[in-house]
C-alpha cells in the first residue's frame, strides 16, 4: 500500500516537473521570437518603405525624361539669318585662275533649304557648264560654343571651303579657307542680299602667299521660285 501511495505521488511529481517544463518552455517560445516578429514587422516595413522610394525614383525619372522630349531644343534664333537664301535660283558669275585650279565662266541653278529641323542649312549648285566640277554643295549652321554662324562648301572635283560668317544688315562677311590641288588657301568674301529679297551677289578674294589678295571667284543669283517643299 505504501509503495502505491509513493508510486501515485512520483507520478504526480513527474506530472508537475512536465508541465512546467512545458510552460517554461512555452515562456521562452515567446521570448524569443514575439520579438523575432517584431523584427520581421520591423524589416517588412523597412522593404516597403524603400520600395516606396524606388517606385517615386522611377516615377520621377519617367517624368523628367517626359518633359525632356517636350523640350525638345530649338534652333538658335541666329540660323534665321540663312532663310534670305531659301529658294530656287538662278546664278551666273566667273571664278579665276589660279594655282588651285583653271578659271572659267559658269551658270546653273541654286537651291537653299533649311534641313534637320532648322538646325541647317543646304544650297546646292547645279552648273551648266564651265568648271570640271558640275556640281556642289553648302552646309551652313551655328557654332554655339563660340557664337558663331559656320560655313563648309564642297565640289565634286574634291575642293571644299570651310570658314565663319557675320552678318551686319544685309551684308554676309565670310572668312575662312580653301582647300583645292593639295593646298591650303586663306579666302575671304561678302555676300550682299538685295532689298526686296529677290537676289543676291558673292564677290571673293583668294591669296597664294598670304599677303596679296586677288579676286577668287564673282557670282549673281535671281530668285526664280520659292523652293519645293519636301
């Protein structure tokens, strides 16, 4: 009888030792991870909000990229100066002779146009007969880095010119080089715009040395039709 009371009570002893075992074991479940999703609430919100950020980045850069093709650049107001030549022409003139090249008589036609949304502009010779060059071709344009309105003119015998333009009224100074036969030579000319718009003339001077300036070449344009729109 003894030795069921003492069974009954080990029993009821090692019942005790289990449940609180339990129940310490429950507390420290707690204790250690109630904060654990804490920390989890904690760095969730951390992720949200730098996704919020993320997402104001993106909306901010597809925003400014918007407006930076709205605000698309516009053509410096000085290239305006070029539309005196737009127009279909008609030019007749001679250029010299010289160490850069045989001199002869020439006539054709001339068409000025601005191109690449105002940024350019293009005249373009068609020559009936005189140089061995048949045609050739201007590009004007603006140098905004040095505030300048640029000039480069090519031939289909390979010369080409290149220089700088200023305007005082109707009046077009061009200095700049030559570049003809394998040599180099400093240009200089103006380039007169009639009153009533309707023509224009171009006088040149060329110098072999440096020093001496002789005439280079002498044309006059006659506007014959607005040019073709393309």
């Amino acid at each position: 009888m003894a030795a069921r009371v003492r069974s009954r009570l080990a029993l009821r002893t090692l019942f005790k030792l289990r449940m609180c075992a339990e129940g310490l074991t429950a507390r420290f479940f707690l204790w250690v991870w109630v904060p654990q999703d804490n920390q989890d609430f904690t760095s969730r919100r951390v992720i949200m909000q730098r996704i919020s950020v993320l997402l104001f980045l993106l909306v901010f850069c597809f925003a400014t990229a918007m407006q930076a093709q709205t605000q698309a650049p516009k053509p410096d107001p000085a290239l305006g100066k070029f539309h005196v030549w737009v127009g279909h022409w008609a030019f007749e003139g001679e250029t010299k002779a010289g160490p850069w090249g045989p001199g002869s008589k020439d006539s054709g036609e001339y068409d000025g146009q601005m191109i690449l949304g105002g940024f350019f502009f293009r005249g373009q010779w068609r020559e009936k007969g005189g140089l061995p060059a048949s045609g050739a071709l201007v590009i004007c344009g603006y140098d905004a880095a040095n505030k300048t309105l640029t000039s480069n003119a090519y031939w289909d015998d390979g010369t080409r010119l290149s220089g700088v333009i200023s305007v005082t009224g109707n009046t077009f100074s061009w200095t700049g080089k030559a570049f003809a036969a394998g040599k180099t030579y400093p240009i200089r000319g103006q380039i007169i715009v009639a009153a009533d718009l309707m023509g224009f003339s171009e006088k040149f001077e060329i110098t072999a040395d440096g020093k001496t300036w002789t005439p280079f070449f002498e044309y006059k344009y006659t506007k014959v039709q607005p040019a073709a729109k393309k």
